[in-house]
C-alpha cells in the first residue's frame, strides 16, 4: 500500500485547504478513501456521529500536481484510511505561501500521513515543515461500512438560499433551541422554524427554485401530480446544521437539499469539481 | 526609587512582564543603580527570567540608596516581590496601551509600604496602582553563556514563524543541531500513544542563521510554553535572539541584549540517559554537579574558545559583532555552587532529585530536568537555601534599599 501526492500551486493548495477545513467541521473523525483518479472523505452514520453522515468527493487530478497510488491488492486499487480532519487542516493551516507541499502514507512508530510543506526561507535552501498525521488502516472486511450512500425517495428538492444569511439565521437561532425544522414545498418556498416554550420562530425564504431531477423513479414522476404548495417537513439537530453552514467558507457553485417528510435532509454543495453530501436525519 | 516609562517603551515593557508571567506567578522587582532588573523563576526551579532595563531605557529613572533602619537581618539592599496577577492588569492589552497612555510611572517610597504604578492616560485619566510586595532574598541564576560550545543568532521573526507551526498545546520541544542542519520537532514521552499524536518536525538551514556555531552535535528538549513570552517580547524590542547551549540535561540560555535592555530566558533541558538514538555521541549522561569549576570545564570549553576550533562548524553573517562568547563574558562569572533543586517535573520526580537537593550536589545523576543555575551564596557567603549569587554587577552594591513595608492595595 503506497500513496505519495504533490501539490505545487497555491490556488490549488488553498482550495484544497478550504475543503479540509469545511470536512474539519463537520467530523471529528472520518474516513479517507484513495482510488486512482478520486478522494473521498466520509463519514458513515453511526451513532456515535449522531446520526449524521457525510460524502465529500473531489478528482485529485483538480488538486494535485504529482499523485501515486497503490491500494491493498491490484484488484482493490484503494486505500481507505480513518483520520482527524483537523490534524489535516491544522497541518495545511501554516502552508499559505508554501513552495510545495507533499503528502505520503507512512509507517513510522504508527500508519502517518506525512504532510510536508517545503516553505521559502532567507537561505538557499527551503525550511521544510512535516507534520506526522497518525491514520487508521481501515481493513478490506470492512470496506462495505462506506459505501456511497444513495439519493433517499424524497418528497422535495429545493435550491439553499445564500448561504451566508441562512448560517446568520440558523446561528442567532440555535441559542435558542436545539432543534429546527426545516419545511420546503415544490414552489420554492422553504421555512426554518423553532419552537420554544416562550416563543416560536419562522424565517421564509421564496423563490428558491427547485432543482429538476431526471426521474426514472416512478414515484418522483409523481411529483407532478402532488400538491405543488404542500410543505414537506423535517426536524432536525441545529448543531449539525450550523456545523455544515460553519463550515462553508467559500459560496457553492450549486447547493440544494432534499427533505424526506419527517425522514431525513440531504444536503448537496456542489463547488467546480468538489461535491459534498450531507445527511442529517430527523429527530422522531 | 522612581521611573518613567515613556509611551513608545510601554509595549516592550508591558511584553516583558507578560513574559515573565509565563514563568510564574511571583517576580522580583529590583531597581539597582544602573537600571531595573525584572526576574522570576518557576516553583519546579527549571525555568528562569530575567530582564533589565538599563536607565536609558527609561525617559526618567532615579534611584538613590536610602538606608533604613530594617528590624529584620542586617541584609543589604533587598529587591522585593510581587505577585505578577497585580501587575498584569496593570499592562494588559499591551497593543492598545501605546495608544492610550501617555507614559508610566513606577515609583517606591520609603516611607510608604507600596510600589506605585501610575499610568498617565489621555483626556487627564490617572490610573494609579498601589502593590504591595514581599521582601525578599535577592535572586540570580548562575549560567555561563559562554561556555556553551553552541551558540545560534536569529531574528525573533524566524523563531515566531517556526513556533507557529506547533500547537499552542505542545508543552515541550526538542531542538536538535548538528553542523549541517537544525530541527526543531515536537517531544513526545515514551509512554505517548503515537497513534493519536500528531508530530511536527521543522528544518532549517544554517544559512537562515545570523550567527550558527555548533559545537557539538546535541539535541535539547525544553518548554515552548515558557519560551513563546520571550519570543514575544524579543518581537516588541525587535532585538534578535541568542541560543546558548549544550548538551541535553545541561541548560539552554535564549537572551536578547540592546543598548537599552538585556533578557535571559533560561530553561532547563531534559535529559534521559536512555536518550542516544539521534546523537552519534554516547548517552547523554547528566554532568554531575561538581562544587568545583571542573564540572563545567570539559573538553568542550576548549571548543568556546575563540573561533578557530577546527571542529566548530562556524558561520556569520560579515557584518555581525565579533564572537558571540565574548559578548557574555564580560559579564558572567562561573559560580560554581550549585544546588540540586527539588524537581517537580510531574510523572518524573525522581529519588535522585531529593538526594540531591540542598546543599552540595553529589554525583548523583539527574534523569530528568536539570535544573541549572541555582548556586547558592548569600551575601554572608554561606551556602543557604534561596539567596544566590549576583551575575550583574550592579547588585553587588552595598547601598542599602530602603526597606519598604507592605501596605493597602488600592
């Protein structure tokens, strides 16, 4: 099992950085999957994770400028590794104006991550910085445990308004409850609501837009003949939907979520070649 | 005594007292004729502070020898504590402070039981500070920088911009030199659980160096905590910083020195006898504590010894000063009384350490921190528990310091 990678430029590497920190927000610890061509951070939806889960996939050939890799066996050409995310993004964090930085699987006193940032320095020669990320090898066996998780049947698809005022709401909103219902109808209207025993709040966001879905489904091909104004509605963990806003730091090219009536909420960021999923189920 | 701190000193003032914070909770206040020495030390003794602010770094400085009568021991002039909590919130916001206060003024009476810090703000605001303060045994820590057969020399930027790349949480650090590179890297206990521990190791080049002499390859672990206040304040004076050191176990001396102040940080390095993976040279035996000179006289004195030692990989920058050695040993002496400390080093406090404390130290070896410095002389030239020697000349005056007495804190 080998893995080296190189990235040279600095947009690329900021970019890459910026994902790092989003996913860093998200899971405290998660999954790096490596296949030829792609990199996948998930977070399977375990209890421990609160329910949550999370697929985040980019094309390395988007990031990196040198990327070799060699999975478990030539016909599982994949490596998946368990790690912290904030070791990554702390690790990145100091790599601003860096020349290089280099990221290659080891073995030290344990399986590392070894992230080498080759920063300019007054001398001739670079100062290089590495930092040893500690990783779990995730064994063949349980591969399965993460796999992609699919599209759930859901009952609406609507466009995120900016991001940025729904993190301002959602914020100012989560000092007051823990939980907040997110209802959205065909006609892109969507609702954050919460409720307390004192008081109760409802932001209305119009004419978001709902995404159309290629529907093979015959129940998505329903959707013409359902109520267009009928809200389907789903109430969820604020913290877990202010760590997803949080950790946004750059506008998503698309972002929309789906809602599964009292099920579940399917988040989907797209941003130029990164994708991001993020499910949050609901709370019974 | 009395002094005035002009606007412009006031941040580089403000960062040393919060660098000597860093080290603990006391420090002794000892204005001494030629300027104001700030020291401290940390309970475990393996940590030391020092700064001067010679008069010139003051817009005003006075101090006259007052005698008093002291009803206690016939001492001579006696430097005073004070908790560092009463005088933080004296400098706190140190950046804003520049632009708010006029000057400062630190004034003792003799007549009255307290040290007035008084800072004159603008739009007429007064903001006067009364501590009360402890007298107490002088202090001073016993280390000859210029016996260190290494020495580096750098901009406090570089030492900022590699300790940024370590956690705030990282407690201690391994620098690590030979002639050709350095490494500062993360330090991590044998018993740490790798597989959770991130490690950060950085490498630079001798070229980055004002000033690199390496003596003898070693690798040195010390507390980041207590040196990023100095780091910090060496970035407010704009002064560069020197490294003094040896092998692991011995101390590590970082100082910064301008016409207007001198600072000494000095650590104490761990040292493990098992410790020897990295280094070509045998197992860092701790150097027993001789009560004679010869302790400190190895054979790597002769390698400090101006810088014609072949064996020193040597290199400066054309327009720096001279040996960095000389610059120190003016005014150092080797005093040679040395006393095991008790060592409170947590997980690692061992038997050694209690034998060795007070007293002459034996050979006895040290396992872990070494504590450095402390040789014990007090003005009645008998060995005795916390009066120690003085390095700076100044406080060898016999001029009495008018006994203050404590009083109100207002």
């Amino acid at each position: 099992m080998r893995f080296r990678a190189k990235i040279v430029d600095l947009a690329c590497l900021n970019h890459f950085s910026r994902i790092i920190n989003t996913i860093a927000k998200l899971a405290k610890t998660c999954i790096l999957r490596l296949t030829v061509c792609k990199l996948y951070f998930i977070l399977s939806d375990k209890v421990a994770n609160g329910g949550a889960s999370m697929w985040c996939e980019l094309s390395q050939g988007n990031f990196f400028d040198e990327f070799q890799m060699e999975g478990v066996a030539a016909e599982h050409n994949e490596i998946y590794l368990e790690l912290v995310p904030e070791n990554l993004s702390r690790a990145l964090k100091t790599a601003q104006n860096a020349k290089a930085v280099k990221i290659k699987l080891t073995n030290k006193h344990c399986p590392c991550l070894s992230v080498a940032v080759e920063l300019p320095s007054l001398s001739s020669s670079s100062r290089i910085v590495t930092h040893d990320i500690p990783v779990g090898v995730i064994p063949r066996r349980m591969w399965n445990d993460f796999r992609e998780p699919s599209v759930p049947d859901f009952d609406v698809s609507i466009y995120l308004p900016a991001l940025k005022t729904m993190k301002s709401v959602v914020d100012r909103m989560k000092n007051l409850s823990n939980f907040i219902v997110i209802e959205a109808n065909l006609s892109g209207e969507m609702n954050l609501k919460i409720e307390t025993d004192l008081v109760s709040i409802t932001t209305h966001f119009k004419d978001l837009g709902n995404p159309p879905w290629a529907s093979e489904d015959d129940c998505q091909s329903n959707t013409q003949a359902r109520d267009l104004e009928s809200m389907a509605e789903a109430c969820i963990d604020i913290k877990k939907l202010q760590q997803l806003l949080a950790g946004q730091q750059v506008n998503p090219t698309k972002a929309l979520c789906n809602i599964v009536r009292k099920r579940i909420v399917h988040f989907i960021l797209l941003h130029e070649e990164v994708s991001l999923q993020y499910f949050i189920p609901a709370i019974a | 005594m009395k002094c005035v701190i002009g606007a412009a000193q006031l941040r580089v003032f403000g960062r040393a007292i919060h660098a000597i914070a860093r080290i603990s909770d006391e420090f002794w206040f000892d204005p001494v004729e030629k300027g104001l020495a700030l020291r401290s030390v940390n309970s475990s003794r393996s940590a030391y502070a020092c700064v001067f602010f010679s008069s010139m770094f003051f817009q005003h400085y006075c101090w006259t020898a007052v005698s008093q009568p002291c009803h206690k021991e016939q001492q001579l002039s006696l430097p005073c504590k004070l908790i560092i909590k009463s005088v933080l919130p004296v400098f706190r916001c140190v950046n804003v402070l520049e632009r708010n206060v006029e000057r400062c003024s630190i004034s003792t009476n003799p007549s009255e039981h307290h040290i007035t810090f008084q800072l004159l703000c603008r739009h007429g605001l007064v903001k006067t500070y009364n501590l009360t303060f402890q007298e107490c045994d002088p202090l001073q820590a016993v280390f000859a920088k210029h016996m260190c057969p290494n020495i580096l020399k750098v901009h406090s930027r570089l030492l900022a911009d590699v300790m940024i790349h370590f956690p705030t949480s990282q407690e201690e650090i391994t620098l690590s030199v030979t002639p050709v590179k350095v490494c500062f890297k993360s330090y991590t206990e044998e018993d740490t659980d790798f597989s959770r521990t991130m490690l950060t190791e950085i490498q630079l080049s001798p070229e980055e160096f004002d000033y690199f002499q390496v003596g003898v390859d070693s690798e040195v672990t010390f507390c980041l905590k207590e040196l990023r206040g100095l780091l910090a304040f060496s970035e407010a004076a704009s002064v560069p910083v020197s490294i003094h050191f040896d092998r692991c176990g011995k101390p590590i001396a970082f100082s910064i020195e301008d016409l207007l102040l001198e600072a000494s940080f000095i650590l104490a390095t761990l040292c493990e006898a098992e410790k020897e993976a990295a280094s070509p040279e045998p197992a860092c035996c701790p150097q027993p504590w001789h009560s004679s000179r010869t302790g400190m006289d190895n054979p790597d004195q002769t390698s400090m010894d101006g810088a014609s030692n072949a064996d020193t990989a040597t290199s400066k920058k054309p327009q720096q000063k001279g040996n960095a050695p000389s610059m120190n040993s003016a005014k150092e002496e080797v005093k040679n009384i040395p006393r095991g400390p008790e060592r409170d080093v947590p997980g690692r406090a061992g038997a050694a350490m209690a034998e060795a404390a007070a007293g002459e130290a034996t050979e006895a070896p040290y396992e872990k921190f070494h504590s450095l410095f402390f040789g014990a002389v007090s003005y009645k030239k008998e060995a005795i528990g916390d009066t120690f020697q003085s390095l700076v000349t100044a406080s060898d005056t016999e001029e009495e310091f008018g006994a203050l007495q404590s009083s109100q804190v207002l």
